[in-house]
C-alpha cells in the first residue's frame, strides 16, 4: 500500500525556488563594511580610499587663497603671489605710462620737470655728484650682482634659476630703454643730443643692487641688502640729476618701468628659497 506522505508530496505543488536560490532576506552588514560610506574611513570597503588616507580635498583641509576664500591657488611661475605685490607692478605700470606720455607730447609735467631740472643741475660737491652718478655704470653695478650669483652659485648649486632671472632682468635694461630713447628722443639736460629718457645708469643701479640683494637675503641673518640697495640705487638717481646728467624724469621713469620687474625678480627668489627651507 503506498505511502499516504508520499502521496501528498507528489500532489503538493512545489515552489518555484530551488534549494540553491537565496531567500529574500535583508542584507547583512560584513566585517570590513560598516564604514563603507565614510568618507575617508579605513578598511577595504572604504568606496573612496582603500588605504585609510583622507581625501585629497577634504573641505578642512582647504588653504585659502589670496583672497581669503576657500581654495589653493595654482602656483604660477614668476607672477607674484600676494596682492601687494601685483597691486605694486600695476601702480609702476601706470605711473610710468603717465610720465612717459607727458614726457613725448612735452605736457604740464614735462614742463615742470625742465623748471625743476634747471634749478638742481650743478648744486652739491662735483665729485660726489659724480661718484654717485657712476654707481649706475655697468663696470660698478655688474660686478656687484656678479659676486652675489656666485655666492649663490657656490653655496647652493641648485639655485640657478633666481641667478638666472637676475641675469635676464639685467639683460632686459638695454633692451627696454634703448628703444624707448630712440622714439621719445628727449634733449639732453646740458649738452647737444637727444635720446635721455629713460635713465640707462639709473635702471643698471636699481636692477643690479636690488638683484643682488634678493640673492643673498635668504643667506643673512638680518635683511639689511634690499635696504642698502635701495639707497644705493636712489643715491644713483640724485648723482645723474644733480650732475646735470637727466632731467627728473629720467630717473623717475626708468625706477618705475623697471620697478614693475621686482616683484618678479622676487617671487623666484622666495619661492627657491622656501623649497630650500622646507627640504632642509
């Protein structure tokens, strides 16, 4: 007589699963997962970081740029980085677009400058005059920018590209005023001749002292080079007036054409010296 059981689970209708189906069921959390959504949390199931770092820009850990707003500021070589300074070459900039202007249409300015210029030539001892106005010549500037690259270059081998940049900005002096000269063709203050404006020795002086001062700050105890090379570079500037060499004008030009170009000269020269720093 066949088995009643058996009868009734052949007649029973069997579920669609399988016994190797899953049942439906809630997913359980596995070891290693709990923090799988934490942003930066350790374990394999971290989605963004497999090594427990934290994320490369987490909101934390933002610097802030020039401005003060959240944000890093790509570094951009030779363009200075704070806002003092950018404001500085734009205030050069300017000025010097000014006297130049004035300088080329013979304006109210130029006017008072020939006044001016006339009533300083020949006043103080000539032979100071004359020795400051030579500390503009290339045989007295050059040298001293030369001994300080070689410093540099001697100390630290790996700091040639702010050598290099003073170099350039020296270089860039003929290169600018000559053809400034030539098309402005301004008179000479005492003598036949044109082409004064602006002042050769006085952008050789501003450029050389203050190129070599930036060089050897980061090796001084105390910051006393860019001072002595901005009193060297405006004693430069008195010699050439007060000798009768260039109007005012001259010189006020050329230290505001070429002032633009230090705010470069020492972005590099910041930004070698704290590489150095912080690999030291």
């Amino acid at each position: 007589m066949p088995d009643v059981r058996f009868l009734q689970m052949r007649e029973t209708p069997r579920s669609q699963e399988t016994a190797g189906d899953p049942r439906p069921e809630p997913p359980q959390p596995r070891p290693g997962r709990a923090l799988a959504h934490t942003t930066g949390a350790a374990g394999s199931g971290t989605p963004h970081r497999s090594d427990g770092r934290p994320p490369q820009t987490p909101r934390g850990a933002r610097q802030t740029g020039p401005a003060g707003h959240l944000g890093t500021t790509p570094p951009v070589p030779m363009w200075p980085a704070s806002r003092r300074s950018r404001a500085a070459v734009l205030l050069c900039l300017t000025l010097f677009a000014l006297i130049t202007w004035q300088v080329a249409v013979e304006g109210p300015l130029f006017l008072a400058d020939v006044r001016l210029g006339r009533a300083l030539f020949g006043t103080g001892p000539a032979a100071v005059t004359e020795f400051l106005a030579d500390l503009g010549s290339t045989a007295v500037a050059l040298p001293v920018l030369a001994a300080a690259a070689g410093h540099v270059l001697l100390r630290e081998g790996r700091r040639w590209l702010p050598v290099f940049a003073a170099v350039a900005a020296v270089a860039a002096v003929p290169a600018l005023v000559v053809p400034l000269k030539l098309w402005i063709a301004r008179p000479a203050p005492l003598e036949p001749g044109t082409g004064w404006y602006p002042s050769g020795h006085t952008a050789t002086a501003m450029v050389a002292y203050c190129g070599a001062a930036l060089l050897v700050t980061p090796y001084l105890r105390r910051r006393w080079a860019m001072p002595v090379a901005g009193v060297l570079t405006l004693a430069t500037g008195i010699g050439l007036v007060l000798r009768g060499y260039h109007w005012p004008l001259d010189v006020l030009g050329s230290l505001c054409l070429f002032g633009a170009l230090l705010p470069f000269l020492n972005s590099t020269c910041r930004r070698r010296s704290s590489s150095r720093t912080r690999t030291g």
